[in-house]
C-alpha cells in the first residue's frame, strides 16, 4: 500500500514540475509571436512609406497618413509608434530613410519582464527632380 502511495506522489511531483517548466515555455512563444507580428507590420508600414517618400521626393502628410494606414491595417496602434523620415526633403536619386520605432513590453511569468524596442528602417530613392 505505501509503494503505491509513493508512486502517487512521484507522478504528481513530476507533472507539476513538467507543468511548471513547459508554462514559462508556452508563454514565451505566445510573447515572441506577438512581437514578431508587431515587428512585420511595422516593416511593412515602414517599406511603404519609403516607397511613396521616394515616389513623392519629401516627407510630407501624404507619406504620413500612408505609414498610419498601415500600421492600422496591420492592427497597430499608430499612436505607439514614433516616426522619423530624413531628410525631409530630396532631389533625383538620392535617399530618404524612413524609420518606425516602437517599445513594447515583454513579460514571461517565472523568468523576466522587459521592455524590447522595436526598429524598422527603409531607405527610398527620389523619383522626383525638384
């Protein structure tokens, strides 16, 4: 009766040990997917705006109210994501950088929380002669 009841034991001390390890394991997966996603849609967001800064030779809202509708296409929260595109202006051939950063919070119950920032760049060339 008592071998029965240590083996018992024995099971459940392993399930909760493997319940315990594989959890932090679930979640950081679950965490890395989201921040993978927040990462492509801003890439994507930030590839466009390069493309129509280069198309249009400046930064002006046009090229802003772009990068916004993609980042709410992708299911951002445009008002996270802090924008820079330079040199505001170009001339024929030459580049305009456009860079979306953003900050999100990571947290893995068990083992860490952190704040992971996010950067996106994209170099366009003009397509304009001023």
């Amino acid at each position: 009766m008592r071998k029965q009841r240590q083996q018992g034991q024995e099971t459940l001390q392993a399930i909760l040990v493997v319940a315990f390890m594989l959890l932090p394991v679930l979640l950081g997966i679950v965490e890395l997917g989201g921040l993978i996603h927040v990462w492509m849609g801003q890439q994507a967001a930030a590839a466009m705006g390069a493309r129509l800064a280069g198309e249009r030779g400046e930064d002006d809202a046009m090229v802003r109210e772009r990068i916004v509708a993609e980042l709410r296409a992708a299911g951002l929260d445009p008002g996270q994501v802090q924008t820079s595109i330079t040199p505001a202006f170009v001339h024929w051939g030459q580049p305009i950088t456009v860079q979306l950063i953003s900050r999100r919070q990571v947290s893995i119950p068990f083992l860490f929380s952190r704040q992971v920032t996010l950067v996106s760049s994209f170099v366009g060339r003009s397509e304009v002669n001023h």
